[in-house]
C-alpha cells in the first residue's frame, strides 16, 4: 500500500532521525525506511510551506525483545483514499 509524506518541520525531521539512530545504536531496529524532501518542489499536489519537509518512513522497533513493531511516519493510501 503506497504511503503518504507527512509534512514535518526540520526540527521534527531531526527528531525522526534521532529516535532512529537510537534505536539502530540500542541493537533494537534491525529494519527500516526514510525518505524526505525538500519543499521547493510540488510532490503529490500538496503546497509545503518552506520551513517544513515532506517525509515519510518506517522502522522497527523492539527487535531485542522479540518481534518488536513498527513506527510509521506517514499515512497510507486505503482502498476508498484518492492520492491528492
């Protein structure tokens, strides 16, 4: 199922990157995704104003205790979402 960008200023971004980081340092992810980009250019129709970042991304957490789970940032696109 495709996956949203969420709109996120630099500051949640570098929040984004730094839970990921602890998480692969801890032993903890063993698994996961980011993508973001810069708000000069139009992507999926959506106006970002310029101190925020589209960004979305997936990672696991918990895997030294198990299974663990996933975080996501983003939405998904469902069966009844149009992409905007």
């Amino acid at each position: 199922m495709p996956q949203k960008f969420a709109i996120v200023t630099y500051a949640e971004l570098s929040n984004i990157l730094s839970s990921i980081t602890h998480h692969v340092q801890a032993g903890d992810s063993f698994e996961g995704y980011i993508e973001y980009a810069m708000t000069d250019i139009d992507h999926e129709c959506q106006k970002v104003p310029c101190d925020h970042v589209m960004v979305r991304a997936g990672f696991r957490v918990g895997n030294s205790q198990g299974q663990g789970g996933m975080r996501f940032v983003g939405d998904f696109y469902g069966e009844d979402s149009e992409k905007v």
